[in-house]
C-alpha cells in the first residue's frame, strides 16, 4: 500500500552549491563563479547588472562552497550510511565545457564524474544528474548572451552528447533545467540573462525560455537514440498559489500564476505551447522564436517524469495592494494566515505538498519524482559538531506523511524522494551557508571560514530509519 518497494529515497545537491574547486581540472568560469553573498546578490540573480567581473580575492560562496570537488567520497559514504537510494547532484557545465562553445570536452572534468557516479554506484546508489542547476559558462554569456541567443541549444545539445555517451548504462535519470521556470524570477541563475537599458525583459526571458525548452526536447530525442532505457525528467519550482478568498477575481488570479508554472511542464510533458499561453504571449506582443522543425521536436520528445520542488505554497490575490510581500520568497505571494513561516519567510505546508501533488499527477499522468524539499534553517552544533535539529525533523516528518497519503490514498505514482541539501550547502537565493537544509553539518560559516569538517545532525539517523522503513517509522 505505501510507497514502491524500489522507492528512491536520498538527497539532493547542486554542483555550484557544494563542488567549490572552481579552479580545478581545468574548469571554466561559470555565472554563479561570480555572485557574491549580501545585498549585491538579488540584482544580480535577477540580471540587472552588467559587466560582471571575477575578482580573485573577492569572497564569492560558489569559489569554494563545501568542497565536495575533493571530500565527495567521504560525504558519499554518509549518504550510504544513512541508506540513500538515489543521490541527485548537477554537472557543472564548464566541467566538461570550460567555455561552452569547445568541440571537444575536458577530459580531466568527465574524469571527475566518472570517479563519483563510480562511487556511488559502488553503493548501489542511483545516480539521478540534473544536467544544468543554475550554472553555465560565463563566457557563453559575455560572448553569445546566454539562453537568448539560439546557438546555446547547440552547445548544449554538445553537452549531452557527451554525457549520454559516456553515462550509457551508469545513469538512467536525467534532468534537463533545473526549476525551468526560474527563468522568469531569476534570469541570471536560470538563463544566464543580463538585461540592457530599456528592452522588453519579457520578450527576452520567453525567447530564452523557448529555447531551453527546444534544448530539453534535444536532449530527449539526443538520449532516446543513444541509449533507450534513460529517463528524462522535466524540473519546475512547484507549490499550488491558492486564492486568497472565494472571490472569483482571486480564484482567477491563482489560476493564471499557476498556469505561469505550468506552462513550462505543458510544452515538456505535452509537447506543445499551451492556447492560455499563446494568447497571452499574443496579448503582450512577445513573439516565439520558432524556428522550422521546433514543433515537431516539441511534440515528439516529451518528458518520461516530471521532477519538481516544493518548498512551500504561495496565495494569490486580484487586489496588487494585497501583496505585502513575505520576505525571501523569491515567488510572488501574500502571508497566508493559516501557515507558520521559516526563519527566512518561507510559508511551511505539508498539506499544500499532498495537493500541489495531485494537482501535477491529476494534469500530466506521468511519474512524478519530488526531487527537492526540506527546510532552511540555523543550526546551532555542539562541540562536536552534533546539531539537534528536531524543526528539521518535524518539517520532513510532516511532508512526508502528507507525501505518503499523496500516494496511498490518492494514487499519485511517485517514483521518490531526494530532500534538498542533504548535507549543508550554500543558499541559492542568499549565498549564505547559515541557511542549512542538511543530515549533515559542515564547519563553514557565511563568510567562507570554517574546517569544511562534516559531523551527523539528529536528523541523520532520523532519515536513515525513515529509509529503512520505506517511509513506514516517521517517528522521533
Ligand atoms: C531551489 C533550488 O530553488 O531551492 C536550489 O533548486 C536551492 O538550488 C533551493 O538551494 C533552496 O533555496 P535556498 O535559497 O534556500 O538555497
């Protein structure tokens, strides 16, 4: 009745987060490479600032981040201590493609994936690889524009190919972009989108949306043909926008912010730019950049799953004055009353999981797989690094009873869990380190000190027993 016996239960992480080693095996530079912590961060993410220049000495949290470029065995044998059945990490591009646009890739960073899909497979623990997580090449921006411009659908076509060929018969899940609709609230993380004085930002955020998703569809037909039994996912920041009264005008403007998401997994899993999106673009007078042969592409090479996060739910309101904004969501919403909110404003929902669920599965009919979830807070260790984390526990407890009756009770077919950060990471939205999701801590505070030394939280052998149970003992 409960979840799958081969449910892939584990953690998830993102290379520019936690590999560090920027400098190393012959990396490029990559737009994360260069955002910095404080209040600089948010215009960057969001493209509104140009010339963006790398300053060596200049304290950036990507540069080092975690340093699991050399402690990734050390931080995979706790994974598989506390059980992982999958472990979902991203490539960093300019790994494999120091600038982007290079015929042939750098061998020295393929041998570094090779070592660590090795490691875990060793484990028996399945590698799920988000291709691209907020990271490019920098020069693919300073040089091309980043996704705005058509020929990145090539250089990632490149991209893959090498991975699907090198990866054949090692790695089944793939994801294609990362919370692919993070193009529209952050274009810097999301498309490598710098915007210049006085151009329509819309038009330029929907063309470079389009061709990410020609690139994803690529990718698809690219890994159908080299090896037939990979599984391509589509990946949205999820989290259902309630209305915030029954008024119809409210009702209305949730509908149309969760079409803003949905628009991204309507052309991945159905294969087609959906007619309230048309219309829309229409309205607004923004033109897609078809080109000759995009929508049968589109149409013939749909997602296997849909991937997605959620952290929280969001409401909406037809009255803008309404939106008193909850500090550090990078979505738009008002507070809703009924939720308690984390130490960095995110509203906490486990019930909002269970239908922002039913709500994917009852649209799409196709595996979902929650590829992130957890919650962003201080952590407080002792002097041996032992944190005791019982708001973690509590948080995941509560979403994952409300992930397991999403399934028993209302049969959405669910593939598996990897709860976001498993171990301490950098923030995507702040570049803080204190913002931690992780079973373990990692000795390194928001300005990059710290012994990078890694020590077991509560919530470890918590989750291990969870695993152990297939999600039957929550208890604490
Ligand atoms: C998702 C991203 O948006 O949320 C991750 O895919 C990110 O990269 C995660 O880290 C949590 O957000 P934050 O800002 O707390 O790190």
């Amino acid at each position: 009745m409960g979840f799958k016996t081969d449910f892939l239960w584990g953690g998830a992480t993102a290379a520019n987060q936690s590999e560090g080693g920027y400098n190393k095996g012959g990396r490029g530079l990559a737009n994360v490479d260069v955002v910095p912590t404080g209040e600089d961060r948010g215009p960057i993410i969001r493209g509104k600032v140009k010339h963006l220049a790398f300053d060596e000495d200049h304290f950036y949290p990507a540069k080092n981040a975690i340093d699991m470029y050399t402690h990734f065995k050390e931080d995979i044998a706790l994974f598989a201590e506390m059980g992982f059945k999958a472990y979902r990490f991203s490539i960093g591009w300019t790994r494999i493609f120091p600038n982007g646009d290079e015929n042939e890739p750098n061998e020295e960073g393929l041998a570094f994936y090779d070592e660590m899909i090795d490691e875990l497979l060793k484990y028996g623990i399945e590698p799920v690889v988000t291709i691209t997580h907020f990271d490019m090449p920098i020069h693919l921006i300073n040089a091309y524009g980043g996704w705005r411009n058509r020929k990145l659908v090539d250089f990632y076509g490149n991209l893959v190919t090498v991975l699907f060929n090198r990866y054949k018969g090692k790695v089944k899940y793939w994801i294609t972009f990362n919370e692919i609709n993070m193009i529209l609230h952050a274009p810097f993380m999301g498309a490598g989108l710098v915007f210049e004085e006085g151009e329509n930002e819309e038009q330029v955020m929907y063309t470079a949306a389009h061709h990410e998703l020609v690139a994803s569809a690529l990718a698809t037909k690219i890994a159908r043909e080299i090896d037939p039994d990979i599984k391509i996912g589509c990946m949205i920041a999820a989290g259902q926008y309630y209305p915030n009264t029954p008024n119809p005008e409210d009702v209305r403007k949730a509908q149309v912010d969760n079409q803003s998401n949905y628009f991204f997994v309507d052309v991945q899993a159905r294969g087609e730019y959906p007619a309230y999106a048309l219309k829309e673009l229409e309205r607004k007078g923004i033109e897609v950049p078809f080109v000759e042969g995009d929508k049968e592409l589109l149409k013939e090479n749909t997602v296997d799953y849909v991937s997605f996060s959620y952290y929280s739910s969001r409401v909406s309101s037809a009255d803008p004055s309404a939106y008193e904004s909850t500090s550090g969501n990078i979505f738009p919403t008002i507070k809703n009353p009924y939720l308690e909110r984390s130490e960095w404003g995110w509203q906490i929902d486990p019930l909002g999981f269970r239908i922002t669920m039913n709500e994917l599965y009852g649209r799409y009919q196709l595996p979902l797989f929650v590829v992130e979830n957890g919650l962003g807070a201080k952590d407080v260790p002792d002097e041996n690094g032992y944190v005791e984390d019982d708001y973690r526990i509590e948080y995941l407890q509560k979403h994952i009873a409300e992930m397991k009756n999403a399934v028993e009770e209302d049969g959405v077919d669910l593939l598996g869990y990897t709860s976001w950060g498993c171990i301490d990471i950098v923030s995507a939205s702040s570049g803080q380190m204190s913002k931690r999701y992780g079973y373990i801590y990692v000795d390194r505070d928001d300005a990059g000190e710290g012994s990078l030394k890694r020590s077991k939280k509560k919530s470890f052998d918590w989750y291990k027993k969870v695993i152990a149970s297939n999600g039957e003992d929550l208890s604490n």
